[in-house]
C-alpha cells in the first residue's frame, strides 16, 4: 500500500523558512516522478512543483509564485522528498500535499500538513 | 498558462440524481486531463485520468469524457458518499493547473 507521510509543518513569521519532508513507502520511490501541492485555507489547489526522477535527471519545474523561493529535492536512499521553503509571505499559508506524480495524474497524496504564515 | 474553470461551483442535488461537472481548458489539452475527489479535511482522491479513465476501485457511477477544451464528469447516480468537492485538472505542460473546484451538496 502507497503510503506518503508529510512532516515539518508548523508556525513561521513572514520572511522565515521551513522544510517540509514526505516519507514514501510501499511504492518504488526511486522510479517515481513527485509534486507538491498546497490549498489555502477555503481555497482550491494549487500545484506547486516537480521533481523528476533521477533517470530523468532530477528535474524540477515551479509554479510562478514560489519560484526562486521554494526548493523540490529528493533522497532516494532514504525514499524521501523534500520542499524547502525560504521566504515565506503570509499567502503560503496553506495545507501542504505531496503526491506520486504518475505522468498520468497525481495517484496518492500524502494526509497533509499545515503551514501558517503569520506574525 | 491553461486555466481551467469549472462550472458550476457549487450543485445541490439528491442521492440517486444524475449529476454532471463541466471543466473548460483555455486551450486545447490532448488527453492529459484528470479529475480528483476532495472530502472536508482529507487529501484529494484520483478519480478519472486521461479524460476517461476510471482509477481503479472508483465506483463504475463515476464517468469522463470530453476532448479538447471541454469536458465532463458524470456521476450517474449520486450516493450519499459522492457528497464533496471534484477539482479538475490539465497536466499537458506547465505549470500543471487544477480548476476552482465544484462542491456537491445535498439537496
């Protein structure tokens, strides 16, 4: 059974930083292509990033409005996907999902995490 | 970017209707097309991909069609259990993009 865990969530003040990780298993992580997606509390969802996996290069592609700010990263070794968040702005408030990026759709989603933005 | 705008936003309807969601693309999408279901306070469930595809384990209630810019989500009968969100979503390039949302309620 595919199971992805999301940690690291919490409170930070505006220009802070955060990582969050997704603990995968049940699935060969090392093959799989992972997003990260976020909703705002209320909002719809919103697709933030890309990680591809490491046969086709690791690439990563951004949503504009993290671009620049927010880092996708993998430990395959550790079968574990990494946002690493840095200035943070009250609008990144929101529920952070990863998701098993199929190439066909988004498959499994972790439960999600809340990050809150705020002074 | 492709926006996807979904209508309508919000549909009350009974258990046992024939419920149907519209996603339009603001350009064409080949077949990289999905829909998710989202229950209060849980994460997204894949239901169709490629326009028409049913994951598996989704009730054979749940259907997508469609091509091009337009396309649908059919629940040919509502179940108590279909009450929720549907999100629509392209994933022909980038940035992948989901639609606004339809929320079912009950009627």
């Amino acid at each position: 059974e595919v199971q992805l865990v999301e940690s690291g969530g919490g409170l930070v003040k505006p220009g802070g930083s955060l990582r969050l990780s997704c603990a995968a298993s049940g699935f060969t992580f090392t093959n799989a292509w992972m997003s990260w997606v976020r909703q705002a509390p209320g909002k719809g969802l919103e697709w933030i990033g890309r990680i591809l996996r490491k046969t086709d290069g690791e690439t990563t592609n951004y949503a504009a409005p993290v671009k620049g700010r927010f880092t996708i990263s993998r430990d395959d070794s550790e079968n574990t996907l990494y946002l690493q968040m840095n200035s943070l702005q009250t609008e990144d408030t929101a529920v952070y999902y990863c998701a098993t990026d199929g190439q066909l759709a988004f498959d499994s989603w972790g439960q999600g995490i809340l990050v809150t933005v705020s002074s | 970017d492709i926006q996807m705008t979904q209508s309508p936003s919000t549909l009350s309807a009974s258990v046992g209707d024939r419920v149907t969601i519209t996603c339009r693309a603001s350009q064409s999408i080949p077949r990289w097309f999905a829909w998710y279901q989202q229950k209060p306070g849980k994460a997204p469930k894949l239901l169709i991909y490629q326009v028409s595809t049913l994951e598996s384990g989704v009730p054979s209630r749940f259907s997508g069609s469609g091509s091009g810019t337009e396309f649908t989500l059919t629940i040919s009968s509502l179940q108590p259990d279909d009450f929720a969100t549907y999100y629509c979503q392209q994933y022909n390039s980038y940035p992948l993009t989901f639609g606004g949302g339809t929320k079912v309620e009950i009627k």
